[in-house]
C-alpha cells in the first residue's frame, strides 16, 4: 500500500518534467529549423551598422527592434526613455613612432578609447615609458611626469574562461588615463584587451576622475605593444607621436526597447530576457551585443509562433548604452522600483554568439539550488554549466529587488578575437551557435515561468 501511494504521489512529478522536455524540445527544434535569429542578425549588422550610443544609427537601431516585436505581434511593445551620453571619435587615430633608430617613423594600429578627449589637430610628443599595470605606475609615481605612459599588461593565457583573464587585465584600460595623469603624464597608450596577437586595436570604455586632469588615451595592437615593448628595450628615449580627436557632446535622449507577452496565472511576476542595442563604432556590434538582442526577441517569438502560453510575464529588453555609461539598466531598474514591479529573473546575453555551455547566475542559495536543478533538461543540448557565478552589467542594477540573475555562457575561448573591434562583424557569427544561444534562453524562460522561484 505504501508503495502504491508513493507511486501514486510522484506520478504528477514524472508527468510535469515529461512535458517540459517535450517543450523545451520543441521549442530547439523550432529554433534550429525555422529560426529567425540569425535574419536578424544580419538586418541589424549590415542595414544599420555600429550603434555607439547617441548616434543616428543606435537612433535607427530602437526603432528596427520596435518595428520588429511590433510585426510579431507581442502584447504590448514601447519604448522607455532615458538620456545617454554621446561621445564621438571625431577623425582618425594616430599613434606613431617618430624616432626609432632601427625602424624609423612607423604607425602603429590604434584606436581612441572610449569617452576620452582628444589632442587636438597637432597631436602631441613625448617619449614613451612601459608599465604592466597600475600598481607599477604607482611604484613608479613621478617618472612618468610629462611623458606618455604605455600599459602592457596581458590577458593572462592560462585562465580558460577568457573573462577572467579580460577582468584581470581591464582595470589598466578602464582608469589608466586618470591614474597617469595624477602623477603628470600626457597621454596613455593601452594594449587592447585580446589573448591573441593580431593587428587589430580593441577600442573600450575608460572613466575619467573627476578630481585629476583629463588626458587622451588610445589603444593599440596587440601586435604593436609587442613590437613597442621590445623597440623601448633597445632604445630607452624612444618618441612616440599621438593624435585623437575624441569629444563628449551633449546628452542624448534615447531608449530601452521593451516587448512583452503577459503572463495568464501571475502576469504581476515578470521575467525580463535581453542584451544591450548600442555598440562601439567599429565594426557592426554583431557578437556585442546584436546577438543577445535577438535571442531575446526570439525567445518571445517562439512563445507566439509555439502557441505557448507564459504563466508569469516574460520581457525582451533591449537596453541602451551599455558600452560607456550603463545607463539603459540603471533607468529600466529605477523604474522597475518605482512602479514596483517584481522580477523574479532576468536573464542577459552579452558574450557574443557564440557555441553556448551553460549558464551563470547570481542570487540566493535556495534560488540558485531551483535554477540548478533544471541542468538534466539541457544535457540533451550539450549545455552542461549552471555552477559558474555571473549575471550581466545590464541586469545588475537589478540585484537589490532580488531576482535570479543570468547569464548565458557561451564558449569563451573566441570573443576576445573579435570584442570592440573592426572585426566584429555579421560573418563572424555562427548560425547554428547564434540559433543555439536563442533556443536555450528560450527553454530557460519557459522553465522559469512554468515553476517560478518560489
């Protein structure tokens, strides 16, 4: 008898899980065959282009992606308004060489990083000191002292998840500039954020203090701050010429774009799925982050086109200015508290389109142990990670209201090829990793809008 009971008591459990792998196999299935994502993609790549935030191109990009979730049909679609800022490159980067006893005058492959001043017209001179980070600056203090200071810190090889070995690596990019002006530099040089040693600058954000003098600061090659680093070996007073034309303009009104598909047992429980619009402006923002936008799209998409009815209200989101200055998630999060509403997850695709591995996540343990627990549903797709810690910079002003915060996870080992780069282009997308990606943030939502965190 007590066995019958039993039996009896786990038959509703066998028949939920066999429904959900039936759906969340269905909803792979139609991703794979008939999936939108990558059609998209490529609209929004070669059709509009980089999207820096502020421009007339990030400008064309809200209203694509509204146009887009309007023509499938979501419930409801709008645009939430926030002010971005608007820094503009302004002409070409120079960075060159101008006294090298073996080499001459050479240019090396630059690029402004972003929100930085620029030199002016008639550039600047100076010779060159090398650090590898910033606590070597702060050893060294004065000598850097009218000279421009070049930081040569490396990716570090041997971290497998490249972005640790980008986290371990950035800060020198990230306040570098501020950090060298406080001792009197002129200028900073920057070796881009790559493991891999190719002629191609990698452009990002840096955040002056408010408190130290601005100075310009540019990126380059890899390939260049190897061929830097050994000339000042041979030659200690080498010269480098620098010209930039970086400026921030006034703020720009622009917008987080929001669809939504409203849930029929709990619409006041909201799962929100997205990526950032904006992009550098080089290259065509495809795997950062064109490719988390429309998974997020697709996931909701594939509700409409699967007949799929949300308990709990699912959200795609594109959010604005992600890139230099964070401000589309921090407003989309003010708002959130203000009207308030209750996230029980959101769910961010910002590291490219990659061949995805599992997903990261960050909140409580008992939320954590739920979202875990789904991993068996993924195996059959190859998805086989839930234990990484993460979420996403977009989703993270989000935290102190409490939902689960994720991250999709994808193979990292190529990203760095590509991130804030001429190179980031539409070909270098994968469609049946790109389509992966959608579907399983697709069967993500749909098992937190079947079972919900409680």
């Amino acid at each position: 008898m007590k066995k019958l009971m039993l039996f009896l008591f786990l038959i509703p459990g066998f028949a939920l899980a066999q429904t959900h792998e039936e759906n969340i196999k269905k909803i792979f299935d139609e991703e794979l065959r008939n999936g939108h994502t990558y059609s998209n993609l490529k609209y929004l790549c070669k059709e509009i282009g980089n999207r820096l935030s502020g421009s007339p191109e990030a400008a064309a990009a809200v209203e694509y992606t509204r146009q887009l979730m309007v023509s499938y049909g979501f419930d409801t679609v709008y645009l939430q308004p926030v002010m971005v800022p608007h820094w503009v490159r302004g002409g070409k980067d120079v960075v060159k060489i101008v006294n090298s006893e073996k080499l001459g005058s050479l240019e090396l492959k630059s690029l402004a990083l972003g929100n930085t001043i620029g030199t002016g017209p008639s550039g600047l001179v100076a010779e060159v000191i090398e650090v590898s980070g910033l606590e070597q600056l702060k050893q060294i203090g004065d000598q850097v002292k009218d000279k421009i200071v070049f930081f040569n810190g490396a990716m570090d090889p041997t971290q497998i998840n490249t972005f640790d070995a980008y986290s371990g690596a950035v800060p020198q990019r990230g306040s570098g500039a501020s950090e060298a002006a406080r001792y009197g530099a002129k200028a900073v040089l920057v070796r881009s954020m790559s493991n891999r040693i190719d002629d191609i600058p990698h452009t990002g954000n840096q955040r002056y203090n408010p408190d130290l003098p601005k100075i310009p600061a540019l990126a380059i090659s890899t390939q260049a701050a190897e061929l830097l680093s050994k000339s000042l070996k041979d030659q200690k007073n080498l010269r480098i010429y620098v010209e930039s034309h970086g400026e921030m303009l006034e703020n720009v009104l622009s917008y987080n774009v929001i669809g939504e598909i409203r849930g029929t047992e709990k619409p006041e429980e909201i799962i929100a799925v997205g990526g950032h619009l904006d992009s550098w402006d080089v290259g065509e923002g495809a795997h950062d982050d064109g490719s988390g936008c429309l998974q997020a799209v697709e996931v909701l998409r594939l509700y409409k086109k699967l007949g799929l009815k949300p308990k709990r209200t699912i959200r795609a989101v594109m959010w604005m200015n992600e890139e230099n200055g964070l401000r589309g998630g921090t407003e989309y999060a003010r708002v959130a508290k203000e009207k308030g509403e209750k996230h029980i997850a959101a769910i961010e695709s910002d590291s490219g389109g990659f061949l995805p591995i599992g997903f990261s996540s960050t909140g409580t343990d008992a939320q954590r142990t739920k979202f875990q627990s789904w991993k068996s549903y993924f195996l059959p797709y190859q998805l086989w990670n839930f234990e990484m810690d993460g979420g996403g910079a977009d989703i993270g002003p989000l935290k102190d209201q409490g939902p689960l915060l994720i991250g999709l996870e994808p193979d990292s080992q190529k990203y760095f090829n590509f991130h804030h780069t001429e190179a980031d282009v539409f070909e270098a997308v994968d469609q049946s990793e790109l389509e992966l990606g959608a579907a399983a943030m697709t069967a993500l939502v749909y098992l937190l809008e079947q079972e919900g965190m409680d």
